[in-house]
C-alpha cells in the first residue's frame, strides 16, 4: 500500500527507461492525446499527463498537449486545462482546423491528407493514448492516435473513413432499385442505405460487424460482394497516414506510452461513458510503434472479454472460445482483425511486431520493500 508501488511510480519509473535524453533544451514536445469529447471522460487521466508532462520540462523542453480544436476547446469540461496538466492545451491544425500540411498518398482513393500543421511544427513527440476497441479498425491504440488524430477534420472523415468503398463492393448494372431496398432492410443495424434517385447503393463499413445477413439476401442476384481487403483499407491508410507524421520526426524523439486502463469497446470520440469490456492492464511505453502496439494487442487477447459487460448494442459478438478471434474482432467482427495494423507498420518499417515486455516494479520486487506503517496526511493539511 506503499506510493512506492503504486501505478504513478510505474509510470515514473517506465519514463525513466524511455530515457527522455533525446530531448533537447527548448525543444517544443507534443503530447499527442485524445482529449475527449463531450462525456466521453474514459481518456487518460489528467493525473498521468501531468507526470509525464513534468518529466518532459525536467528536460528543459517546453510541452504541450494538442488534439483536434473541438476537443482542446471542451478538454475543461473533461479536466484538462493548462493548470491540471501542466502545460498549454493547442489545437493540433489551429483554431480554425486549417493550419495544415499536404501529404500526398495515392492510396486508392485517397490522393492526400492534410497533415496537422502544430504537430507537423513539434521537435518531438509523445504519443501519448488510451487503448480501446474501434468500430472501423477493430482497436485505438498508438497508431490511431496519430494516423487519424495527427490530420485535420475532413481528412479523418471525409477520406480515411470511407476508404473501405474504394474497392468495389456493389454492381449497379446486376441491381434493381427493388432488390436495393430489400438489402437495406436485410441489415439489421441499419448500415446501409440507398439513394434512388442516383441508383447508388452505400454500406457503413465503419459500424459493420460482418453479420453478412445482406450478402444471404444477394445470394439470388449477386450483386454485392464485400470482402475482408475492404476492411482492410483502413488499417492500411493508418500504417501510411502514421509513417507520413513519423516521418517528419527524428525517431529518437519520439515515444510511445499506451495506457491499458479502462478498456472500452469503442473510441473515445463517441463522447460517452461506456463499459469497460477488459480488466485494466496496466501501462506500457516503448520507442517501437509497432512493438508496444503488438504487445498492447497480445494483453488484450490474453485477458480476454468481460462477458459480463459487453454493451447490449452488440447484436453478433463471438463468444465461441474455438474461434481464433481477437477480443475486439469478438465486438467489431471477424473481418476488423485489429492485428493488421501492426503487420503493415511494420511492412512499413515503422518497428518490429517482436518485442520484449520487461515488468516494471512487479509484485516479486516490491514484496520485501518497506510499506507505511499507517496512513496519514504527510502533506501539508488544513487541520
């Protein structure tokens, strides 16, 4: 019951193997985190940002925290503000949203994004994220947090989502508008829809679980064909939308620190109180994008889904414990394989997906060390 074996002392202590050395003097630090939105509070904790945020200035450097504007401009309500955390809250792309950087990508349909013109202006970087499920690509985690968060509002959503169509799914020609309408009505969640008047037919792939009731309501026609490589799509466009940021960072300034704690099934920018689905881990930090990815995934997969938990809005979770599945593919569907991130970072060569995990102040460790011997306020107190 010792602060000496506490989970901040962890921290600390995982802060001081990253060795923030690499940092130079004045240098300018984002601390790149998702901030919230609206009562999504489930983000890590102010608490934590603090410490690291002082170990950051221990340096000599000067941080600051940044995430898209809306969520700097509401992060008070969440407790985040210049005096919790320690250090000034900046929008990532400007007030505005527009202060950016083109990216040229040539990736399918997405020509190029605009890089976040703050985080593109940092001298170094802590990525800085709390690990959940995703609906799009099955887990958020370090990857997420910059390949989506590290662009501007209509790069996130108007481009990275909606990459998934950019293989072609649907034959118009084969499609009669009355067969359209009776696939819409096979999606039970209501994830498809059509527009009569264009003859165009559209699947939200972000929010499909691959139930696949639209495809048995084809099998007569065969006119839609979804396929694993759509969902894919996704996982892809973050590994390259995550290299262009890194890119533009000398990789020994940047640092990773994945926060396994409150467990959600979903993203934190759906700005509500949720479940969490998974027992805390704990924290990991590393200087390998895709090690301390691989390894978050590998602690999810070995504690495994809290049954008990799971949002009643999941209509086709696997629970079969036969299934090869990850627990987040378990939620999102067998087709959301969160692994694939990852895999092409590393393709990339962004790290390694082999990695070793080296326990921070374990149980075995902490046994013998001298605890408290009761509690008292041994701070300064007001009575």
């Amino acid at each position: 019951m010792g602060a000496f074996a506490s989970i901040a002392a962890k921290l600390d202590k995982i802060i001081e193997h990253l060795d923030f050395s690499s940092i130079d003097k004045k240098d300018k630090v984002a601390v790149k985190m998702h901030l919230g939105f609206r009562d999504g509070y489930q983000t890590v904790p102010v608490f934590f940002v603090r410490r690291v945020v002082k170990a950051i200035k221990d340096t000599g450097a000067f941080p600051f925290v940044t995430d898209n504007p809306t969520a700097v401009y509401n992060a008070v309500d969440r407790g985040y503000t210049a005096e919790t955390c320690g250090c000034p809250l900046i929008p990532i792309a400007g007030v505005k949203d527009g202060y950016t950087e083109r990216v040229e990508l040539n990736f399918h349909n997405v020509d190029s994004l605009e890089l976040a013109g703050v985080l593109r202006d940092a001298d170094a970087m802590i990525d800085l994220t709390h690990l959940k499920g995703h609906n799009s690509c099955g887990y958020g985690g370090a990857v997420k947090n910059i390949a989506l968060g590290g662009y501007h509002g209509p790069s996130r959503w108007r481009k990275i989502h909606g990459v998934e169509a950019s293989i072609p799914f649907w034959d118009p020609d084969k499609c009669t508008p009355e067969h359209a309408k009776r696939l819409v009505e096979a999606c039970p969640d209501g994830h498809i829809n059509y527009d009569e008047e264009k003859h165009k037919l559209n699947v939200a792939f972000g929010m499909c679980n691959q139930c696949l009731e639209c495809m048995e309501a084809d099998k007569e026609v065969g006119c839609l064909d979804l396929k694993p490589e759509n969902y894919a799509l996704f996982q892809e466009l973050m590994a390259y939308g995550a290299k262009a940021i890194l890119d533009t960072f000398d990789k020994e300034k940047v640092f990773y620190l994945n926060f396994l704690l409150d467990i959600t099934a979903y993203c934190d920018c759906w700005g509500v109180g949720m479940p969490h689905v998974v027992h805390d881990i704990g924290i990991l930090g590393s200087k390998d994008i895709v090690a301390i990815e691989q390894a978050s995934l590998d602690l999810v997969a070995k504690e495994g889904l809290i049954e008990s938990m799971i949002p009643s809005i999941f209509r086709n979770v696997n629970l079969d414990p036969s299934a090869d599945l990850h627990p987040f593919q378990r939620l999102h569907g067998p087709w959301k394989d969160p692994y694939l991130t990852p895999k092409y970072c590393e393709q990339l060569g962004l790290g390694s997906t082999k990695y070793e995990l080296i326990e921070i102040l374990s149980p075995e460790e902490v046994k013998d060390m001298k605890g408290p011997s009761g509690v008292s306020e041994t701070q300064p107190s007001f009575f």
